[in-house]
RNA sequence: CGGAGCGUAGCUCAGCUUGGUAGAGCACCAGCUUUGGGAGCUGGCCGUCGCAGGUUCAAAUCCUGUCGCUCCGACCA
C-alpha cells in the first residue's frame, strides 16, 4: 500500500476531547474518527488492526471448538420480556421504531436470540455440546460514554454461548472457553489476568473477567500477591477482623440514648464532643428494593458494595431511598438511623446486616428520632437483624482471606468476561433436550464476551510512548513502513525502495511505502506516531554507501546491504509473528 | 439523572470582563529556497463565532432557552 493511496489523517496535537492516551492516540495517529458521543467511523489503519484482532478471535474460538454464526442486531422486544430482560436491561436498551410503530430493541448481547435457536434447532443429547460465536456490532445506551472506543455506544463485541448435557459439561466448556481467553489477549500482545467476578445482570453461577492492568480502568481489582487471589472489588472478599475491639472492658451496659443535635454523617460523630470511631459506629442505610424499603447495616467505616448487595437481594431494581422515604419508613431522618430492635417497634421492614459487624459491643446507632443516637449497643443482644451476609466493599491492605497477606488493590480495564448460566435462560426461553433416558432437560449454559474494539485500544492504552503507539507485531495495521527520503521517479533512492516494496510484498509481507513528498522529520515522527513495528528507513547518504537502515519501534536500529535488506526484514517480521506478538507478557498472577 | 467546565477555521487556542461587525499557530493551496527527526520566506484559501430567541443604533461578547462535547458524581445517611 502506498500512503499517498489510503487515508491516514495524522493529527500534531490531541483533540481536546480525548482525555486518556489510548484515545488520544487514536486520533493521532489517524485510526478512528467520532461521528457523536460514543460512536466512531473506523478509518484504514484502524480498521486493518481491528480485521487483525477479529481473526486471532476467530481463530482462537474456532481452535476451542466454537462455530460462528451471525445473530440479528435488530430484535424483537417480545424474546426480552420472555427472559425478563426487558425490565431488568432496560436501561442499555437502544429501542427503534419502524413504520408502523412496532418497536425493536438493539442487541447489547445475544442471549435471547441464540437460546431460542437452540430451542428451535436442538432436541437430543446427541447434538450437545455446542458452543456458538459471533463478532459482530452491539448497541449499549450507555449512562456516560466515556474513552473512545473503551465506553462506547457502539461497539464490537464477540460473544459466544455454550449449550451441554450437564453441569459437569458446562464446566468443561467453561474451561476450554477460559484457555481461549487467555490465548487470545496473549496473542494481541496484551498482558491479562483474569480475575473472579461478579456475574450482574446476566446472572449465573461461576465468572471470569480478563484484566489489563491500567490506570485509566474503569475496574479495581483487589488482588494478592502472596497466593495469586484476585477479584474485582465488587466480588472480592478479605479476612478483616469481624468485630471491632472491646472498649469497655467486660460486659456492656443497655443502650443508653443521648442527644447529638444537628449530627448528620458518621465523620460528624467521630470529631468533638462525641470522639466515637467510624469503627464502633453502625452505619444505617434505607433502600427501596422493588419499591419496598431494605435496611442495610454496616460498620461505620465499611462501604455498602451494591454489587454484592444485588447479588443477595436476587435484583438489581433497587436504590437508595430518598429522605422523604427514609422518613416513611424510620420516623426520622437521614442522620439519626438505626436498627435498634427497640426503635424499629412494629415497623416491617427487613433488615440486612454485614457479617463485620456480627458479635461487635458498645457500638453507637441512630435512635430512630432525629437529634438522638444510641450508645453501648451490643448488636447480638439489641438489634433485629433478619438476613447476615458479605456486604461490605474491601480495602487495600486488610488480609488475604486465603493466606492473609495484604491485598493489594490496582484499576484495570475488563477487556473479557466468561459467565457459567446454568440454565437461567434455556428453562426460561425453552432450551431443552431428551437425555439417553429419555427425559427433556434444560441445557446447561455459558456465555463468553470479549470487547473487541476495546481490546483494540487496551493495546495501545499498554502499548505506546511518548512519540505514539508501539503495536505488537499481531495487531500491526501494517507491518512494515518503507520510509524513502526522496520520492523522485528518477532517483536512485526512490527505485530501491520501490525493488525492496516489492520484494518484501512478493514475501508476504504487510507493507506501506511513505510515498509523501514530506521532509525526512515528518515521515519519521508520522511512522513512530502510527506504531509500524518496523521501519526501513532508505536515505541517500545510506544509499550510497549500499546501505538501508532497519529500525524497530519498539527500540533497536540496524544497517544492512541493501541487497540483503528484503531478506533480513522478512525474517525479523516471521521472527516477530511467531513471538507472542510483541510485549513479553509475564502469565498468571495480577 | 445530578454537578462542573467547554462550544470561535480541519486541529490547538486567543478575543468575551468593558458590545463597534473575527484573529494567531499548525494544517491546506501556489511559488522560491531547503531536504536524516514535525523547515524558511512570500502570497493565498478556509468561519452562518453550536442553534434559536431576546436586549441594543450595533451582539462572538449581555440575557433566556436549547442542542452538543468533556470531566466528576449518581453507596457511605
């Protein structure tokens, strides 16, 4: 490809609404163009990186023993009812309408559609396992777009779906889909980790993300590095002492109320006069679940994980109350709220507690009356406490709940999840088969995503220096880039680097030949701004001495005859391929 | 959905406070010079100042509304 023939608007300077450097770069180095928020035209260059990201997919799940299909984007709204996603999704749901004022939804995913083909299409045992794939355009209405292509509106998305006989099947498949995984982010050049997840909205029983490491995550991942635990916050859980310290000694005194006028927030009763800890305080907090009001408890220095909170309660339609519910439901205000079984009097409302707190004494509460708090509260003798469980978000540095060293906590970007379903979908859309017995079972589900466009700028969020980006060798939008520095027809410079183009194309390699009439400066920092892994710089002094320069971007720069230089590039090219695309990627742990 | 900031040339931005009819750098076009890390000189092109309404003799500038973009938040009572 000549560079004059395709389109790659470089940019001096970012656009000012590209806030991280894998977005800026993006746009710098002329890959991808905004159409609105969230929603970008895939220029050349970026879209040749993006085929190179799709096809290790594809070749990955194909080798997994996957089969692609191409689902509808265009749904109708009736299969989301049916899985009863249509409430529970409804807030990414891009709705359409047609002519006749039928609405249709746009696929975010593809769990409806593919399951209600397998209803269609499978009856026996006999045609289990399969595993289905797609890449293919998904739609999310997205609180907030954010990053480029990282949060978008629009975006690419392989998702697979695997149907089996058994549990024991759908682990397997679980399993062989977890190695692809890790193969194919590998082959990107991108080092990922997987960590245990949460499994939100889509439900289901056993989950994966893959992880890049990265500041500008939107994920934070609590990890150890003493025995390689590592969760997403919103899953992981720590050894962290259960009960706070006794304070007072032996046995504590009932529960003595005292005024604390104008006292609004835990901070408020840990400074003067009071001087009571976050840690001996009972945070109390009014949600509405399904319209109705939940108290949740915490230690006051705990923070509620609404992840782990949707998980116990089975939904995710709920919120906190507002202050006019918190009073509806308490008889006071935000401020003043406690689960004392004695204030809670005949008020029927259900009260979840965090494990931490479980056993703790001398604690402090809201009275329930607006200006009073509780003191010396022992929560096994003075609280109602209706459900227990894992509730609270952990922190950096509290024990590893396997082997007790610190966690660490670190942002990461979740560019796969893998789902074991089980069979949440298939009894609801009527996925079933006849067993050997005879006997119609449900199939035993999962479901497997990969963000292929955010892939794409995951590698170049890890990929990069300060002159642009440094693509692994796999995703390359090309792999080499001739840089002659004059593109006379008649000179001696420009006739080598026309022989070695063809060379090194008859040699199947990827190659762009920079035939801009630019000053040598421009040609360079374009090129180290794009990322070609390497650059064959043909210049007339070097030529003249018979000599072409090989230069890596990655670092490393070579003189070779020019009669040799197809030959040598080839093979540093084949050399590169078979490596594992570019970063060494160190395995295993986050 | 709440809060904040910003919309002026393809890009980065100035001008707005104090109203007087639009600028710089880069990019682009032409010419000359230059030619190994974003060249120099000369000349040129490019704008309904996001949109709509209002105030005014006069609005990029002041007011109102609206749309868009970006960031923060949307657990911590």
């Amino acid at each position: 490809m000549r560079w004059t023939h395709t389109l790659i608007p470089t940019l001096r300077e970012a656009p000012a609404e590209a806030e991280i450097v894998s977005h800026q770069l993006l746009l710098r180095a002329g890959l991808v163009r905004k159409l609105a928020g969230g929603v970008y035209s895939f220029l050349p260059l970026g879209l040749r990186a993006l085929h190179k990201v799709e096809r290790i997919v594809r070749e990955e799940m194909d080798r997994a023993g996957a089969v692609e299909v191409l689902l509808p984007a265009l749904q109708p709204p009736e299969i989301w009812q049916q899985s009863g996603r249509y409430e529970t999704a409804r807030h990414v749901l891009y709705k359409v309408y047609d002519s006749a004022r039928r609405e249709w939804v746009l696929s975010p995913t593809a769990e409806e559609v593919i399951t209600l083909l397998a209803a269609a299409e499978i009856q026996s045992y006999r045609q289990l396992p399969k595993n289905f794939y797609q890449i293919s355009v998904k739609f999310r209405d997205e609180i907030r777009p954010r990053f480029g292509l990282m949060r978008a509106r629009e975006f690419i998305m392989k998702d697979a779906y695997s149907f089996d006989v058994s549990d024991e099947a759908a682990q397997e498949s679980y399993r062989r889909m977890y190695e692809a995984y890790t193969r194919i982010f590998a082959r990107c050049g991108l080092r990922t980790f997987p960590v245990e997840a949460d499994t939100g909205v889509i439900g289901g029983s056993l989950s994966h993300e893959f992880m890049v490491p990265a500041e500008t995550g939107e994920n934070e991942v609590a990890y150890c590095e003493g025995c390689g635990y590592a969760a997403n916050v919103e899953k992981a859980v720590s050894a962290a002492p259960a009960a706070a310290p006794e304070t007072s000694g032996g046995s504590t005194p009932a529960p003595e109320k005292f005024p604390t006028p104008g006292v609004q927030t835990i901070e408020d009763l840990t400074r003067p006069p009071y001087g009571i800890p976050a840690a001996r305080q009972i945070k109390t907090l009014v949600y509405i679940v399904e319209s109705r009001p939940v108290l949740v408890l915490l230690r006051g220095d705990d923070q509620l994980n609404e992840a782990k909170l949707a998980a116990r309660l089975g939904t995710t339609v709920f919120r906190p109350a507002t202050p006019e519910e918190v009073y509806a439901t308490l008889g006071a205000h935000p401020g003043s709220l406690g689960a004392v079984a004695t204030t809670l009097a005949d008020r029927a409302v259900p009260v979840w507690a965090d494990e931490r707190l479980r056993g703790a004494t001398d604690m402090t509460t809201g009275a329930n009356e607006d200006g009073y708090h509780l003191r010396h509260v022992n929560v096994a003798r003075d609280l109602r406490v209706d459900q227990w469980a894992d509730l609270r978000t952990v922190r950096a540095g509290e024990p590893c709940a396997r082997c007790g060293q610190p966690l660490r906590i670190r942002r990461a970007i979740e560019v796969g999840h893998v789902f074991k379903l089980g069979t949440k979908y298939s009894e609801k859309l009527g996925a079933t088969f006849i067993d050997e017995s005879g006997v119609r079972r449900p199939c035993v589900m999962g479901c497997y995503g990969i963000g292929v466009t955010r892939t794409l700028q995951a590698v170049i969020e890890q990929c990069h220096d300060a002159d642009g980006i440094i693509w692994p060798v796999s995703v390359a939008p090309y792999e080499v880039c001739l840089t002659p520095l004059q593109v006379a027809e008649d000179s001696p410079v420009w006739r080598a680097a026309q022989q070695l183009y063809a060379a090194l194309v008859e040699a199947g390699i990827e190659v762009i030949l920079d035939d801009r009439e630019e000053r040598p400066g421009v040609k360079f920092k374009d090129a180290d701004l794009v990322g070609f892994p390497f650059r064959v710089n043909i210049g007339e002094k070097s030529l003249a001495r018979g000599e072409v320069e090989i230069k890596r971007r990655a670092g490393g720069l070579e003189t070779v005859p020019v009669g040799q230089a197809a030959d040598r590039v080839a093979m540093l090219v084949r050399e590169a391929r078979a490596g594992r695309g570019g970063t060494t990627g160190d395995s295993g742990r986050f």
